[in-house]
C-alpha cells in the first residue's frame, strides 16, 4: 500500500517539470498580469506545448494520456505561483475535457479533444444572473429548429471566457420540464449569435478572465450537442462533483505557496536580535499552518485518488473542496500576519494570495452548497 503523498516516478516527474515551470516561467509574470488583469498569451501557449490543457486527455487524441491525479497534481503547482493560471488548467481539464471525453460521442471526440490539446481554451456557461447556486433555474433557451438548435440567453461569470475557442454551454430545450430540459452544447467561438461580453473587475485571481457570454439566436448544429436531449443536468452534476476536486487542489496550492513565503521570510527577518522564527510564538503559528496544508492535501489526494479508482468519491470531493477553501483563507492570512506590515504589501506575493483565496469559498458551489452535499450523503438523504 502507498501513503496517498507518494508519488510515482512518473507522477513525480510530471509534478517536478509543472513546478519548475511555475517557478521559471510563471512567477516573474504573476504581478503584472495581477495589476492589469490580464494572463499572458505565450504563456497560454506554453501551457499547452507542456501538455497542462490536455493532461488525461488519451496520447491518441494528443493529450498526455495521464491520469486525473496528475491534473490535480498540475493545479496545485501552479496555485503555488498562481491561482489565476491554476484555474486556467482546472476549468479547461476537469470540466470541460472531462465532459467531451465522457459525454462526447466519437466525433466530437475526434474534432475537439485534438484542438483542446494543442490550442484551444474551453469554457464552462452554466451560471447566469439569476442562477447561480440554483444553477439549474437557468434561462437560456435552446429551440430545435430543422438544422438543429438556435440558444438564447446570457450566461454569466464564466472563466476563461476571454480566451476561449470552444464553450461547454448549458440550455434548456423545455423550460416547464425543469431540470429535465437542461441539454449541453458544443459552441465554438466565431459563431454567429454568440459575443464574449463584460470582463469582471475582481477581488482576487484577477489575471483568469471572468466574462459574460451572450447567445442572441445562437446557431448550433445537432451534431454539436452533448450527450442527450434533457441530460445536461446530470453532465453539469458530475463534472462539477470532479471539478471540485481540482479547486481542492487549486486551495492548497495556494495555502502551500503562501506558507512557503511565510517560512523563508520567518529565517530572514531579524526582530529583537533574532529571526522571528526563533520565537515560539511565530513557530506555533507556521505549524499550525502546516498541519492545515497538510490535511488539505491528503483531503484532495484522497478524492483524486477515489475519482481515478472508479470508486465513490462526491462526499470526498465536496469536503475536501470545502476544507481546502477554508484553510488557504485561514493560512493565507495567517501569512500575511507572519510577514508584519510588508505582508500587506504588493511587493510581497501573500498580499495576493490572500485576495485570491476568497473565491475558493465561491466557485463551483459555494460553501454552503458543499455543506448541503455533505450533509445529504451523510445523512442518507
Ligand atoms: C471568479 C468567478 C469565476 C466563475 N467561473 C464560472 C464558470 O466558469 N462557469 C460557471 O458556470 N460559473 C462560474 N462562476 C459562478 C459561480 O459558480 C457562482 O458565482 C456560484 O455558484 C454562486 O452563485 P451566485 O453568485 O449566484 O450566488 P448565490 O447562489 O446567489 O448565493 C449567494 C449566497 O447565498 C447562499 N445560498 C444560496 N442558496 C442557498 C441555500 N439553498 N442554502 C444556503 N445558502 C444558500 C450561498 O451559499 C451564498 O453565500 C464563477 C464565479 C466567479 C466569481
């Protein structure tokens, strides 16, 4: 039996070449794309010449053929650096590749998952103004029409969306069925109909773009839906149940990088004569910081590990989801404090990461909704 922290060779080696990259190529870049808002496009591509877009999608296809831990795994380095470019990576794999690769009949497969490798960025459009946490009281209408759907409405929040190529977009076809009306679709960027409108001012992970998507009498061709008539539901539901996961891991990246900060500057800062990380109240606080990182970790590798095992894994997910959210607040706060007024700076990253743990609370169902999972499964509801 392995300790769910060991590593294979092969994860090991996947993991190192994503950190080294982090630490190279992506740290010098971080504030600037920060302060205007804005993620570099070489750095996209550089993204998917490593093979971060497409890590599970299968060689055959172009991806890297390797496993769901490994995207987890991708996501938590990058966190370490950056939470903008992690999500970047955790919207395009563990929403939208996993959708096409499980719902995408085979060619769909064919003509997507070999761009989606090589260089177009997906989107998720489920969310719109008045349903969020009801995600499922969406309004944006499909109507079948004899060459197949025209889509209207205004989906809102979605990530990616200034870069997008392709957009996983959810509609209903019967707004009286409920959820059994909700049908996804295949949309790609140049469409007659659809317009990447407002890109989001934010708080934190400001360099991912959050824009809305408008659909005015969007033409989609039926060999562009996913999945089933009335079945969208269930794709959003078990996407968002992985999904998950990666924002788990995207959380304790962030909570790791930022007690990393906490560590070296601890060694570094002279008060009273010594490193403050000679006093005990400073080391009390970076264990305790530690033991949160760690917990979090072994929540989302669990789950991960679960997912990859073909083995139940929601109540994990949504816990390690929820856990995870709370102690990069927690540690990341707790750093800021460590660093003493330059924490609260720009010229230090925890100031960032500070800022960029608040949506981990937010996104993919909020802490309340995680609640509300965990709660049903544990009480057999
Ligand atoms: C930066 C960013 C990126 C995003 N990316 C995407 C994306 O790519 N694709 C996408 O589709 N969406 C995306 N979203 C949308 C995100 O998933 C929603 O914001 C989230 O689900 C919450 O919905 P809401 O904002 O409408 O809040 P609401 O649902 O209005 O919730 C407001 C508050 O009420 C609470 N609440 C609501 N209902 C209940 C209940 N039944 N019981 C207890 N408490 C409740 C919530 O917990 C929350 O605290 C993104 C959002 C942000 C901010």
């Amino acid at each position: 039996m392995r300790a769910l922290t060991h590593l294979s060779d092969e994860e090991e080696l996947f993991r190192s070449t994503v950190a080294q990259f982090a630490r190279e190529r992506l740290a010098p870049h971080v504030r600037q794309m920060d302060h205007a808002g804005v993620f570099r496009a070489e750095l996209l591509t550089e993204f998917f010449e490593l093979g971060l877009m497409a890590v599970d999608i299968p060689e055959e296809f172009g991806g890297q053929g390797g496993s769901f831990f490994q995207t987890v795994l991708a996501i938590e380095e990058l966190a370490k650096v950056d939470p903008s470019a992690s999500v970047i990576v955790d919207v395009q794999n563990t929403l939208c590749n996993s959708a096409i690769q499980r719902w995408g009949n085979e060619d769909q497969k064919r003509r997507y998952l070999p761009r989606l490798a090589k260089d177009m960025v997906a989107s998720y459009a489920l969310s719109e103004a008045g349903s969020g946490s009801d995600a499922f009281a969406l309004a944006t209408r499909a109507i079948e029409d004899g060459g197949g759907y025209r889509l209207s409405g205004r989906k809102l929040w979605i990530t990616n969306a200034a870069e997008a190529g392709l957009f996983l977009v959810f509609a209903t076809v019967d707004a009286l069925a409920g959820y059994r009306g909700i049908t996804a679709f295949l949309v790609e960027r140049g469409t007659p109909g659809l317009t990447v409108g407002k890109k989001e001012d934010k708080l934190g992970i400001r360099a991912s773009s959050t824009c809305e998507v408008i659909l005015d009498d969007c033409r989609v061709p039926h060999e562009n839906r996913l999945g089933e008539t009335g079945k969208g539901y269930k794709i959003a539901i078990e996407t968002l149940n992985e999904g998950r996961i990666g924002i788990g891991a995207q959380m304790t990246g962030l909570a790791q990088g930022a007690l990393d900060h906490a560590l070296a500057y601890a060694k570094e800062r002279k008060q009273f004569g010594k490193a403050i990380a000679d006093f005990q109240g400073v080391q009390f606080e970076l264990a305790e910081m530690a033991v949160d990182v760690e917990a979090s970790r072994l929540m989302v590798y669990n789950a991960a590990r679960l997912r990859d095992a073909g083995l139940p894994f929601v109540t994990e997910a949504a816990m390690a989801k929820y856990f995870a959210s709370q102690i990069a607040e927690r540690v990341a706060s707790r750093a800021v404090e460590v660093l003493g007024g330059v924490g609260f700076t720009k010229d230090y990253p925890v100031e960032k990461l500070y800022r960029d743990a608040k949506i981990g609370r937010i996104y993919e169902g909020t802490s309340n909704m995680q609640r509300l999972t965990i709660a049903k499964q544990i009480l057999g509801k």
